[in-house]
C-alpha cells in the first residue's frame, strides 16, 4: 500500500494565526500532484477525523505550479491556550505521513 510519505518530498504545518493551522503537501512530481491532490484519502472528512476538528470547516488549496496541496484547518484550541501543545504548529503534519492512498 502506497501512504503520503511515499508520494512526497515535503509534508509540512505551520502557524496560520491564533486558530488556524495548515499543513503542505509537496508531491514528488506532476502525475502523483494530479493522481492524489483531489483524492478521497486527503479529503476534509479525514482531516476532521485526524485533528478532530469539524470537516466542514477544513480548506483545500492545490497549487499546480508547485506540484502542493495546501490545506488549513481549524486548531482545537486557539494558540497559545492553557491546552495548546505545539504553539507553532509545526509537529501536526506527523499523522499525515502514514496516510494510505
């Protein structure tokens, strides 16, 4: 079984403000950007479900030219709260790595 980090060159999150993180997909070259950029398996619902945040509220952003999806999602707490864990956001792309497509 094929999983994200198989298929990429970067994965990467970051900070997106006080209630936003957003995570970047950099795939490995044009046919897996266009074979998995748009599928299921990287989908709102398993966004919600991996960062328990509602799906609704999840943002995909591909950018063809740089062969990456960009996606944002609600944090759980805002930043820097009394439950706050990864302040910069910078750890939450570790679940994304064993994704199976």
């Amino acid at each position: 079984m094929t999983i994200l980090a198989d298929v990429c060159v970067a994965v990467r999150s970051k900070n997106a403000g006080p209630f936003w993180i957003s995570a970047d997909i950099f795939f490995d070259g044009r046919a897996n950007f266009a074979r998995y950029a748009s599928s299921e398996r990287l989908g709102a619902q398993v966004f919600g479900q991996l960062y328990g945040v509602n799906p609704a509220l999840v943002k995909h952003f591909p950018v063809e030219a740089l062969n990456m999806l960009k996606v944002s999602y609600p944090r759980p707490a805002p930043q820097g709260g009394m439950i706050e864990r990864d302040m910069h956001g910078g750890q939450q792309f570790v679940p994304l790595l064993d994704i199976e497509l």
